[in-house]
C-alpha cells in the first residue's frame, strides 16, 4: 500500500528550523529501500515528507524515529 505523511513543526525563528531541518538531513540519506524522506526548511517551519509503498507499522516506525531526533535536535538547541 501507498502512503504519505507530512509532518510541520514551527519554532521561534528562521535560524531555529534551519538547524533542526540541518540535524534531520543525515536521517534522510541512509533510509530503507522503498521509502523516501525529505525535509526542509521553509522559514520558521520543518517540513518533513515520507513517503512509501509498505506496511503501516514501517511508516509509524519511521515517523517515531523522525520526532525523537527531532526532540533531539531541539534539546541542544
């Protein structure tokens, strides 16, 4: 099955999410055939897309991982 998630989180300024989207980056290289992850930065916002054909729990998965890097991220911001 097909599917999509988009995944928006705001902060303070421009320079915040540009970090953040920065931190995530390296997530986005090594992912597991099949699912494709891209987030960017777009002025205070971190615009985070996976897409992929699979099983839902992959997807849950995957999403789980990206918010607790992202946590991650803004604890040392």
């Amino acid at each position: 099955m097909k599917m999509r998630a988009k995944i928006v989180c705001a902060y303070e300024n421009d320079s915040a999410s540009r970090a953040i989207a920065a931190a995530l980056s390296p997530d986005n290289i090594q992912v597991p055939k099949g699912i494709r992850v891209v987030t960017l930065a777009r002025g205070r916002q971190v615009i985070t897309e996976v897409e992929m054909d699979g099983r839902i729990e992959t997807l849950l998965a995957t999403i789980e991982d990206l918010l607790s890097c992202t946590s991650t991220a803004e604890s040392v911001l």
